[in-house]
C-alpha cells in the first residue's frame, strides 16, 4: 500500500508537523488537524485529546493487558477529553500563532464519557467560521450529532446540534463532510452518495441528493471536507477494518482513499488505498487548497498532527491513481 | 526532527529510526507521539537492547503524563522480561511501586533489582538509572512503609554518606529528619537471662536487673569482675533510664556524673542520686590516678571527641571505658577513627566495636586499660569485627 508521505516527499512535496507546547497538553494526543484557506490566511483546527493511543502494529508482540489497540486515559479519569485549538500558519505551514477555542460560553456539563466537540472540521458559510465535528457529551447514552460552532474571534459564540435526516434514533451521526462550496451541506454519506442540508434554526437536516452504490466500496466513512477542484469536487474517505484478537480483544486499521465527484454528485472515480506515515490509525480532517498546491492535514496514530503539501504537477496523479 | 521525520518517511519500518523520531518528540514533551514511536520501534524491531529502552521511555513518558500505573507497571515488566539482567528497569520498577505507594512490591522489586541487574546499564538515552544505590534507596523509603524501620535508617545513613545526586541526597536527608532520630528503649537485663552471660562476673547472680541503653552497665562489671569501684559518668542523663552507672551505684560503685543540661539536676535530686551541672569541655578534671570507669557520651559526637582529648590520660588510667562516636549519625564519619587513634595512644585495648542497639545502628566502642583488666576476661568478651554488634546478642553471646 502507497504511503502518500513517501509518495509526496519523493515528488517535490513537504510535510510539517503540527505541535503546540507540550504544556498547555500535558504531553497527550494532537490529532485530526483540519486545514482550511480562509482567504489569504491558513487555518487549521487542532484536536487535543488527553489519552494516548497505544497501537500494537508490525508483529504485535509487545500488547499490553488491553490488547493491541487501548486509549490510555489517566487512570482516575476515564473520561475522553477534547479540547481544540485553532492554529493560524505561516506560508511555509509552520505555526504562526495558536489559541484554545474558547467554548465557555456555550457549554454545559457533559453528561456522558466523550466531552467536547470531536474531529472537527473548519468550514466558513456565509461569511461566518465554523468548526463542525461530532458532539457525544449532551445525552447519558453517549448519542451523537453533528454539531456546527460558530467562531467569532476564537470564542465559540453560538452551537448548533443537528437532527439526522431520516432516523431520528440514530446513535451516533458523525463524520459528515462539509462542503465548502454549498453553505450548509454535508456529504453524509460516500457510496452511495448522500449529501443533506442542514437548517441551523430549526436544527433539522434533510436529504437533497440520495445517489445509487458504484461498485462494491460501500464502507467508506468521512473523513476531510469537501472540496472545489475544477469540475469535481473531492474529499478524502477513511475505510475501517475492525476485529477481534484471539484474546477477544479490538484492533483496527484505518485506509483512505480520494472521491471525486462531477458537480452531479457522481462518483467519477475512486482512488486507491493509500495509508499517509504508514500507520494504521490514521486520520485525515482537512484538505484544502492553497496557492495551487494541496494541502492534507492528518493525525498519525491519534498521536501526532502533519500536514502534507502536494505540489500543484502532482495532484491529478494522486488523486486519480 | 524535520530530517528524522523525513527518514521516517522513508523507512518507517526501521525500529532505530522509530525510536528517533519518538526520542525528537520527547524531548519537547509530546509524550504521546513518542511514546507511539517507540512501540511501533518494538514492534518492527529485532534489537532486543533498542525495544529494552524502548519500552522503558514509553513507561517514562507515561509516568511524566502522570497516573498511568497500570501501564507504566505493565511496560517496565515486559522490559525486563527482555533484560532480566540489566539494571535500568529494576530500577524504574522499584521506584514505580514506590510512587504508587506499593510498599512491599517496592521493597522486594529493590531486593531483586540489586540482586538481578548486574549487567552494565547500556542506553542511548537516560534511563534514569545512577547507580545501584537506587536499590537502597528503594528499599530504605519502601521498607519503612513495611515496618523495618531499623534497616530503613540504616539504609538511609549509608546512603547519606555515598555520592548520589542532589536531588535524592536532599531526599535521603529530608528522610532522616522526618523519621526522627533512632534512640531505642533500653534492652533490660533480669535475673533469668544470668546463664546466657558470655562472662558471669562476681555477683552477676544477684542482679535483678540493670538501667543501660545497651548493657554498659553489665559491660563494665564483667571486666572489672565484680569489684566496687569509682566512675566519672560525663554525659549522664537521666539518672535510671538508660543511666550506666545508676546500677554501679547500687553495687555501691562511687563517682562523678556530669552533664550540661540543667533539667537532670532536680530529676537526680529527687531520686536520691547527684549529678554536676557543667561544660564538659570546661570542667575541671581533678581525678585520682586511677578510675574504674570512663563514660563520654555527648552529642553531637565531635562534643565527644573534644571531651575525650580534655580528660587527663597522662595522670588518670581508667580500667574501663564507654566512647559513644555516633558513628551511624555522624555526618563527618570521622569520629569513630580519631577516637580510637586517640585511646589507643595511651594504651587503651578495644574490646568491643560498634555496639549498637540493633543491627544497624553503631554508635559505641568498648575499651579496657589492658594491664588493669585480666586477661582471661578481655578474651572472652573481646569482638572488634566491623559489623554493627546488637548489644543482647554481644551480651549473650548469641553473635
């Protein structure tokens, strides 16, 4: 399988690491960044998360007592802490400055495990910021919505908890791509195509394109935003294995793939697997483009933040591979 | 890191390249990044020696994110179980319980680490390991936590005097303070333990009992056998508890008993004793040429020794003699040394070295005058081994 990283520095493109001082996170997970191009500037939402991930890859011989894969929380707060921190980079994608999202005015106690507002990603729609991401802490169940925050000089200044379209029952709606071009809309699902509308008054969502399966690739979740590129639209998708060790013990690998869409909301073509450092917990939250060239921000391992740039020569062929 | 990240890139599977990119990210506390690198080094590494260390920096970088435990616990095992002979990890467990305030895990994860780790620590990073002190240490703060309070401030004195790092010197003396100093009830002496005497002096059978911390008393009626004789007692305390002449002067024993503290006057007074409130270092020192029984017992010890060199030797002999030098407490460690070159000067003969109240602690030597005390007793109660010597088993004769 094609590591994009490898793929990308050896045709003319870059990586940089997303850090911010250990000290405002105790040393614990950056992850899921989401870059966006607001105008001239870069933005990038990161995901600080108090757990490590602890993933057994390669031979798996060194497994702890949870088994391969295990979120070490701190052992007297086995709540899954999110706090986000929005970035602004420099034109050489290094940290020009950073900030905590402020959330104190909207928020209220959590009420189940996962607090905080999870992978989310940074959209603007009429002319407002917004971060929007999954929400699990408003319910005792732990059910989960989109929601969409509206940020105004980095403090969240309004939330928005959405209704699934059609199964109002749903457990957990997450991952929804937002479609940077159409205010409001979300890519629900990859194949077959889904694309809803979400009404941030009456906090419902409806569908408004509903496409039949391509092909047998069914299980690809959400992953970037949706982006313009010419006359398609992209994003990038993130495919799960999921399974049980001989201890009956979870393990996971994630795969990612390029949609594109023609502005029909047809799937013209899937890419190919790719992984981006090599690991098998990866996750990618951003694309976007900048100055020609592509920008794909991703977590590695739930652990460490990157963004990659693919140089403008390169795009087609990586995305049409 | 760009350039390590970049290799990593390129050879992501290559463990030495992992555990780089992870060290890059520790160092600047991204702990959860480094801690996902060394394992993934583990898990695609082939170098037993790299996924020791590498398994030992993930549990250190857990212990800095803090309550871990579990893991950190589970980590430093399977690090072992790699190295079973390499200190560093022994170490990083014994510590571990002691922080998780695992008392007995942690002393006997010391016990085994010094006993186990023999091996030369060999890492690219530090792994925290010095020295295997460290075991001591360990076992000094966990057994403490288990009761063995003696072997704990054994440890700790014996610690205080080694070449540790600051931190742990300050810990090792903030342990010392806190635990207070080791002064132990005297061990009596009754009727029913005459037979197991290593000398039954004239007498002996009528003792009911006796008042020394540490069988002084019995001491010196066993090398002067019995006999009714004088004593100049400096440093006398109370005049029973733990008093070393108050049972000579029951045998009808005369003397001088000083000390500087004047609140042993009225106690003396009121139990029908007398004691001399005085300096010793100023006292005037007008003794017959021959005395049966010297004690020095100041504190701090160096008071001893200045005292020591103030008694007139060159017209006084004294057949017995008690020096307490503190040697377990005293910080110099010189004492012990200057004093025995000094009484061996003027042809005193140690009997007995390092007495101590329990195994651990010497803080007195014995001596005799030997052309005033038979031989034949000198040899049997003679025993000037370096170890700690707890006084019942000398007394006894159980060594």
């Amino acid at each position: 399988m094609k590591s994009l990283a490898k793929h990308t520095l050896a045709n003319g493109g870059d990586i940089t690491p997303l850090i911010i001082p250990s000290n405002l996170t105790n040393g614990t997970g950056l992850m899921n960044p989401s870059v966006f191009v607001d105008e001239d500037r870069i933005l990038c939402n990161l995901r600080h998360v108090n757990y490590t991930l602890v993933h057994c890859e390669g031979k798996q011989v060194f497994a702890n007592r949870h088994g391969p894969l295990a979120y070490l929380n701190p052992e007297n707060d086995l709540h899954l802490k999110t706090i986000n921190f929005m970035l602004e980079l420099k034109d050489n994608l290094s940290i020009k400055r950073y900030q905590k999202v402020d959330t104190s005015k909207c928020d209220v106690t959590p009420m189940w495990e996962f607090h905080g507002l999870e992978d989310a990603r940074v959209v603007r729609w009429d002319n407002n910021l917004y971060i929007t991401g999954v929400r699990r802490d408003t319910t005792t169940n732990g059910q989960g919505r989109m929601e969409l925050s509206l940020i105004v000089d980095n403090r969240e200044f309004a939330r928005y908890r959405i209704e699934a379209p059609n199964d109002k029952d749903s457990y957990c709606e997450k991952n929804w791509m937002p479609i940077l071009d159409m205010p409001f809309h979300y890519v629900k699902w990859t194949n077959p195509t889904e694309v809803v509308k979400v009404d941030i008054q009456t906090l419902q969502s409806e569908t408004i394109v509903l496409k039949e399966g391509v092909g047998e690739l069914q299980n690809m979740r959400g992953s970037s935003q949706v982006i313009r590129y010419g006359d398609y639209r992209i994003c990038i998708i993130h495919e799960t294995a999921l399974w049980k060790n001989k201890l009956d013990q979870r393990d996971a690998k994630y795969t990612h793939r390029f949609i594109i869409w023609d502005l029909e909301w047809n799937i013209k073509h899937i890419s190919n697997q790719f992984n981006f450092m090599d690991g098998e917990i990866e996750f990618c939250c951003g694309i976007a483009l900048y100055k020609e060239d592509l920008l794909i921000s991703f977590a590695f391992q739930d652990n460490a933040a990157y963004i990659l740039k693919i140089p403008q020569s390169q795009i087609d062929s990586i995305i049409w591979s | 890191m760009e350039l390590i990240l970049k290799q990593y890139i390129q050879e992501p599977r290559n463990s030495a390249i992992c555990f780089k990119l992870g060290w890059e990210y520790e160092k600047i506390g991204q702990t959860s990044s480094a801690a996902g690198l060394y394992l993934r080094a583990t898990e695609f590494g082939d170098d037993v020696e790299l996924n020791y260390e590498a398994m030992l920096r993930m549990a250190l970088c857990f212990e800095k994110q803090g309550d871990r435990w579990f893991m950190i616990k589970g980590l430093i095992l399977r690090a072992i179980s790699l190295l079973p002979n390499r200190p560093e990890a022994h170490n990083l467990l014994a510590r571990t319980y002691e922080r998780c305030r695992d008392w007995q895990e942690g002393y006997t994860a010391a016990i085994v680490g010094k006993k186990m780790g023999t091996d030369k620590p060999n890492s690219i990073t530090d792994l925290e390991y010095i020295g295997d002190w460290m075991f001591d240490f360990e076992k000094a703060v966990c057994g403490w936590w288990i009761g063995l309070f003696d072997e704990s401030l054994y440890l700790f004195r014996e610690l205080k005097d080694k070449k540790l790092t600051d931190s742990y010197k300050q810990s090792v003396i903030n342990n010392l303070s806190a635990l207070g100093n080791n002064w132990k009830a005297p061990i009596q002496y009754n009727k029913d333990n005459y037979d197991n005497l290593r000398y039954k002096f004239k007498g002996a059978k009528n003792i009911e009992r006796n008042y020394s911390q540490c069988f002084q008393d019995m001491f010196v009626l066993s090398m002067t056998n019995g006999i009714k004789g004088t004593y100049l007692e400096i440093g006398c305390a109370d005049p029973f508890y733990g008093n070393n002449t108050a049972l000579l002067e029951q045998l009808g024993w005369r003397g001088i008993s000083l000390d500087i503290d004047p609140q042993w006057e009225h106690k003396w007074a009121e139990n029908g004793r007398k004691c001399q409130i005085a300096n010793a270092l100023d006292y005037d020192y007008n003794l017959p040429d021959l005395m049966d029984y010297l004690q020095i017992d100041c504190d701090p010890p160096s008071v001893s020794f200045e005292v020591l060199k103030k008694i007139p030797f060159h017209t006084t002999e004294f057949r017995v003699i008690t020096f307490e030098h503190d040697h377990y407490t005293d910080e110099t460690k010189s004492i012990r040394d200057k004093s025995r070159r000094y009484l061996k000067s003027f042809g005193y003969e140690l009997i007995v070295s390092n007495i101590s109240p329990d195994d651990y602690s010497p803080y007195e030597d014995w001596w005799v005058h030997p052309h005033l005390v038979s031989h034949e007793i000198i040899e049997i109660m003679r025993d000037i081994s370096d170890r700690p010597k707890r006084s019942d088993k000398y007394i006894y004769d159980i060594l």
